[in-house]
C-alpha cells in the first residue's frame, strides 16, 4: 500500500532530524581536525630536498635529546617541554641531534614552539664538534618576551660575526598558541618565516659554513618555559 503524501513528508522530516546532527558532527569533527593541522611553510631559497631529520616526539620509548646541565626537557604528551634547572645560572640548551651526525650546510628547518613562560627562546647553530661553554653561536634566530605584559613579543635573526642583527619584528604571538616558524640557511643566505607571514631575509657571513647539531636555548623562571614539536629538517633540492 503507498504511503500517503503527508506520511511520506513525516518520513522524511523525521529522518532530516535523526541524520542532519550526526552529518554536522561529521562536519565539524573534520573542520577541527583541518584546524588542527598546520600546512608546511613554502621556502623561499629553493624548494624541500631530502628529509635529514624528522622528530614528533610520539614514539613511546622517545628520550629527552642532548641537553645541557641548565636544561631539563621532558617528552609530554607528544611534544618536548624544556625547562630550566631551578637556580640554574645559564641558560638550558637541548641539542636536536647526537654531535656524531655529520655536520650540515645548506638547509631547512620547520618546528613549532609554544610559549610557556620563557623569557626567551632560540634556534641556534655552532660549529660542528665539541663546544665549549659561552662559545656563541654562529647564526641564530631569538624570540624575547617584553618585560611589559601590554607589550608584544620581539623576534630576530642575527649573525654573531661580526655580531650583525639581519632583522628584527615584533609579534603578538599569545601565551599558549602554537606558533611555526620555518628557517633557511642557503648559499650565505638566511631566511625566516612564522606562519603568521612575518619573513626576515638577509646575508649571514658564517651561513655557507658547516654547520653542528642546531640547537635550542631556553631560559625561564619557575618551572616556566617553551614547547617545541614537530621538528624538521631537510636538505634542498
């Protein structure tokens, strides 16, 4: 028997009901999802070659890397989390990678940071072999939070011979946020990227030279710091 044309239009409302929230908890799953998701920045000295390095930091037997006796980084929840010794009178240092791995020249290098209370962070690259302590870096990129809490945070890219500041900006990158930024090293070249568009380009005198493990310093007060994860690291083509 054919169901008359009201009933027909019940069925059909009542099946709107029952399927049209489950499609948009679909939707909006996969929109957080995509939200959650970061695109890779676009160099802009050349494009992405070999994958030299690669750390999530959710592998379950993952180890804190090389660190320096100021540092103590920790694996939590899928990202590294570093801190400073407390009372510690220099700043915490975490190497990416073991000081045997060959050495590195041109590259590029993707990680996104947290803001957790440090005062400042850096990104920083020495010579290869061992280093003592207080030798500077040769080439690094430096987030400084403002003693002013109404103020934004600076950022800056600086090369420490002969101690020349490439760039400098100011952004309001907010405690909590995860922040990516991408860094470029090539042909004496260097090159800066957040994801917030900001860019800081210019010649860096020891940038053609071999480069040791990069590095990340860290200093804080209070069990406060930074968080880093999804580090990369490539070559280009």
């Amino acid at each position: 028997m054919e169901a008359s044309p009201m009933i027909s239009r019940f069925n059909k409302l009542v099946s709107q009901l029952v399927f049209c929230p489950l499609l948009s908890g679909a939707m909006l799953a996969q929109g957080v999802a995509l939200a959650d998701e970061k695109p890779d920045l676009k160099p802009l000295l050349g494009e992405r070659g070999d994958l030299i390095f690669s750390e999530d930091f959710n592998a379950p037997d993952a180890k804190p890397l090389v660190r320096s006796a100021a540092s103590e980084p920790a694996i939590v929840d899928g990202y590294l989390q570093l801190r400073q010794v407390k009372d510690a009178k220099h700043i915490g240092v975490v190497n990416l990678w073991e000081r045997d791995r060959p050495p590195v020249t041109d590259f590029i290098m993707q990680a996104d940071f947290q803001w957790d209370g440090a005062h400042t962070f850096n990104a920083e690259f020495k010579k290869p072999g061992p280093v003592k302590h207080g030798d500077p870096p040769e080439f690094f990129v430096l987030f400084r939070k403002a003693a002013d809490p109404k103020r934004p945070m600076s950022w800056s890219v600086a090369d420490n011979a002969p101690q020349a500041v490439l760039g400098k900006e100011s952004t309001p990158i907010e405690p909590g946020a995860w922040s990516r930024f991408l860094i470029e090293i090539r042909d004496g070249e260097v090159s800066v990227q957040l994801d917030n568009g900001q860019t800081i380009r210019g010649k860096c005198n020891l940038a053609s030279s071999p480069k040791g493990s990069p590095s990340l310093s860290f200093a804080g007060e209070g069990g406060r710091g930074v968080n880093v994860d999804n580090v990369r690291v490539w070559s280009f083509k």
